[in-house]
C-alpha cells in the first residue's frame, strides 16, 4: 500500500479535531521547510562574505592539501 493510501486511511479513522491537528502539523512542516531553504541560502552569502577577505584561490589551497596527503 502507497504511503499516500495509508495516510488518507488513517485520515478517515479520525475525529474532525484530530484532523485539524494533522493539518495544523503539516503547514507548520511546510513553514519550516521554506524557512529552511531560505537560511541555505544566507549561508552561502555570508561564506562568500568571509571568503572574499582571503587571498588565492579556496579550490587550489584544497587540492594542495589534498596532494600533501597522498
């Protein structure tokens, strides 16, 4: 059986303030989700912010480690 199936099944079963509740969870995962990928987002911003103080490529001081190692 489809998770799909099972949800809706188990939605039939329940009281009407059961389902208000499932509900409720489900934008309150929705809002997350969205908040979720907007903080990515930040996140590369404020690296590219700290990086652009350094000098030199990040991706050739990353495979000289790389090189150091082997």
């Amino acid at each position: 059986m489809k998770i799909k199936e099972k949800a809706m099944k188990e939605l039939e079963s329940m009281t009407p303030a059961e389902v208000i509740m499932v509900y409720d969870l489900m934008l309150s995962l929705k809002t997350k989700a969205k908040e979720r990928l907007l903080n990515h987002s930040k996140a590369y911003l404020r690296v590219r912010e700290a990086l652009s103080e350094c000098n030199g490529s990040l991706s050739n001081d990353i495979l000289m480690e790389r090189e150091d190692r082997i």
